[in-house]
C-alpha cells in the first residue's frame, strides 16, 4: 500500500522570505484545489503585520516567542488563535516569535459555489 502521510524534517525545512518586512516562511502543505495551506511563520523582533482581515479560516498556534495582537492581546508560547471573516487584527512582536498556521478554504468563494 502506498504512503501519503507527509513528513518533512526539521533540517529540511526550506526558509524564504516572508510577505511582510522582517518576516519569513517556511511553506509545508497546501491543496491547490481546495484552497489550504499549512505553514510556519517566523516574525523577527520588531516586526509587524498590518491590520488584515480574513477571507479564509486562519488556525494558528504560537510555537515561540510572544506577539502582540491589536495592541491588547498578548499571545504566549502554546496559545491558540482562530480568525475568520470579519475578524480582523494587526499583529506585532518585540522579541520575535514563530507560528503554526493552517489556513482553511475561502470562505467567499464556498459562499458563491453553496448559492449556487
């Protein structure tokens, strides 16, 4: 029977440069079709990353390091976050952290093919 589970080492993870300023990326799954993808995020001290809201299911769990989210919310090291549509946020990091995010499919468009 043939594998499908994935595992990628730790010292095999690929790093590139993140879509913010100060941020980077390591990518480890994503479903083309369905729109998900699962990823490790590293924002270095300092960083931000402007207010954004969410068209597609964000889960995430912060691995490292603390931030902040919208000045008020402090997120420590094995604390949870989920955001979806509407629910927006600016986040922020004066030491640094990593995250575990899995992003879920895209809310609008499912919205359009259930109308439908």
């Amino acid at each position: 029977m043939e594998s499908k589970h994935v595992i990628i080492p730790k010292e095999k993870m690929v790093w590139s440069p993140g879509v913010y300023e100060n941020t980077e990326m390591c990518y480890l799954w994503d479903d083309p079709e369905l729109e998900r993808r699962v990823f490790l995020l590293k924002m270095k001290p300092g960083s931000v990353i402007p207010m954004h809201d969410h068209p597609q299911r964000e889960i995430a769990m912060l691995l490292e390091g603390e931030m902040i989210l919208n000045e008020t919310e402090i997120m420590r090291e094995g604390d949870f976050l989920t955001a979806g549509l509407g629910e927006s946020h600016v986040v922020t990091t004066e030491k640094g952290c990593v995250l575990f995010l899995y992003i879920d499919y895209n809310v609008e468009k499912k919205k359009i093919v259930d109308a439908l």
